[in-house]
C-alpha cells in the first residue's frame, strides 16, 4: 500500500536526519587533536553582525595540537580573539599581527570523562529523536483508512526494524567516539 510506505520513508528520513545531527555533534566534541571544526560555531563581531569565524578568516591545522587562524581582514584580529575568548571552549589565543594561534592543549584523564559523557548525552539525545519518530509512524499508520489491520502490521514491522537498526547505528558511533575520546 503506497501510504503505509510512504509513511515508513518519512519515518527512515527523519531517523537520517537524526543521525547527522548525531555526526555533527560528535565533530564538536574533541578527541585530543586539534580540528577546525572546534571553532567553526564561534561568532565574530564583524562590522556590527555576528559572522561564523570561517566567513572571516582561513582556518587551518598544521599541526595535530595547534589551530591557526589567518584573517582575511587585519583589523578584525581583535574581534575575533575576542570571540574566541568569549565562547568559552578553553583557548588561549595569541597573535603575531598576522594570524591567530590557538594552542590544544592535551586533554586530562577527567576532561576526556567529561566529553565521553557529553557524547553519551548526545547519543541519548538522538535515540529518544529516533523513537518519537517510531512513535509518530506507528500513529500514522493507525490513521490510515480503508486497509486491513495485517497491512498495518507489517508496517509496524518494518518501522520497529528501522528503530532497531538506528539505534545500533547510535550504539556503534558513541563506542568509536569513546574510544577515540579515551585514547592517550
């Protein structure tokens, strides 16, 4: 019946599009080497309007502890040390008037507890996503009319095994995320 898989490829959709949050958020949690993605939500305040750092300057790593930061602009250097200060991700800037160099500092045993949580926060987080969107399919499965009750079966089936599978997707990532955080 077209409804029931239309109804299921919403559902798959939505525990996609669960997934790359998931992704997203695991890019931000750091896992002892320096990465763009660190800095890439910080905001600077660029000629009155808050610009996402990566619109301002180039970002680069040239090496696994150091994130440099080359400003297209010289005179926004002090906003965006600024910025970087502001957003409390533990960096201290300097810069030698061409560029900004933020140093990554080794992560401590209790700081890399602190992110594997985070993690495990943010794996729970997409889970519960996952299953309201199971829920939301299961109550629209029901709403459809004029279909035997096998057909809404099978359609509860086939979104019980997509919430399976999803949530294992979920399991697998925070074990590689946690290993990755954890190794010295």
């Amino acid at each position: 019946m077209e409804e029931i898989e239309l109804t299921i490829e919403m559902v798959k959709q939505e525990m996609d599009s669960a997934l790359k949050h998931l992704d997203h958020a695991f890019q931000k949690i750091r896992a002892g080497r320096a990465s763009t993605s660190m800095i890439q939500d910080v905001m600077v305040e660029y000629y009155g309007a808050p610009t996402p750092i990566s619109q301002v300057a180039n970002l680069m790593v040239p090496d696994a502890m150091t994130i440099s930061i080359q400003p297209w602009d010289k005179t926004a250097i002090g906003a965006i040390e600024k910025a970087i200060i502001n957003s409390n991700l533990g960096f201290a800037p300097s810069n030698n008037g061409e560029n900004i160099i933020l140093n990554v500092p080794p992560l401590t045993e209790e700081r890399r507890r602190e992110l594997a949580k985070s993690a495990k926060a943010e794996t729970e987080a997409t889970k519960v996503v996952v299953r309201n969107a199971r829920q939301d399919g299961m109550k629209d499965l029901k709403k459809i009319e004029n279909i035997s009750e096998d057909l809404v079966k099978d359609g509860e089936a086939k979104i019980q095994e997509l919430t399976d599978k999803y949530v294992k997707f979920c399991d697998d990532k925070l074990k590689v995320k946690e290993a990755e955080i954890m190794k010295v």
